[in-house]
C-alpha cells in the first residue's frame, strides 16, 4: 500500500498491508509492529523504529532513506539497487542490515536515544 502521512501509515500497519514510501515524509513505527515498508524511486523519507517494533526496512531504487533504530526495536534492514540509506542507532536496538548491489550504508552509532 502507497502511504503519503503518518495516518496512512498507521492504517497501513493496522491492516497488516506491505508499505510503500514514495515521499519525503517522516514516519515513526512503534509498538511491537512487525510490518514491512519500501522506500521507492528516489525517496528521502525519515523512518524511526521505536519501542519493541520489528520492521523489515527495504531501500529500493535510488532512494536514500534516513532511519532512526530507538528504544529496543530490532529492525531487519536490506539495502537494494543504488539505494543510500543512512541508518542511525540508539538506545538499546539491534538492527540486522544488509547490502545488495551498488547499494552503499552510512551507519552511525550512538551511546544515547537523545542524541538523535
């Protein structure tokens, strides 16, 4: 399912549907969401994992996602095609990231959730 807002992606997770991200948009996962999202074409989106959610993350295309992995989420991430992402972990969450391609990652520790 294509999603533009948080509240498209909120339905969007509540129906179990894989989300598409075409946008610049930000857009947070929480709970114990375990849902599936793309970054399409060549998108810029903010995606931030929080709580104990378990999303897959897949960068598609020329897209060059930023993600934020906080609080204890454990995000499995796949980078895909020339995708860029830039991925940044805080607190005490364990992302599992993976390259394809002529995909490159940019990841950035950090010691804080609020450095973020």
């Amino acid at each position: 399912m294509r999603v533009e807002n948080q509240a498209e992606f909120d339905a969007a997770i509540a129906a179990g549907e894989v989300i598409e991200i075409y946008t610049d948009g930000a857009f947070e996962v929480r709970g114990e969401s375990m849902t599936v999202i793309r970054t399409c074409d060549d998108s810029r989106p903010t995606i931030y994992t929080c709580d104990e959610s378990r999303p897959v993350i897949c960068t598609c295309g020329e897209s060059r996602p930023t993600i934020y992995t906080c609080d204890e989420s454990r995000p499995t991430i796949y980078a895909y095609g020339e995708s860029r992402p830039d991925i940044y972990t805080c607190g005490k969450s364990r992302p599992d990231i993976y390259a394809y391609g002529k995909s490159t990652i940019q990841i950035n520790l950090r010691s804080n959730e609020h450095d973020a």
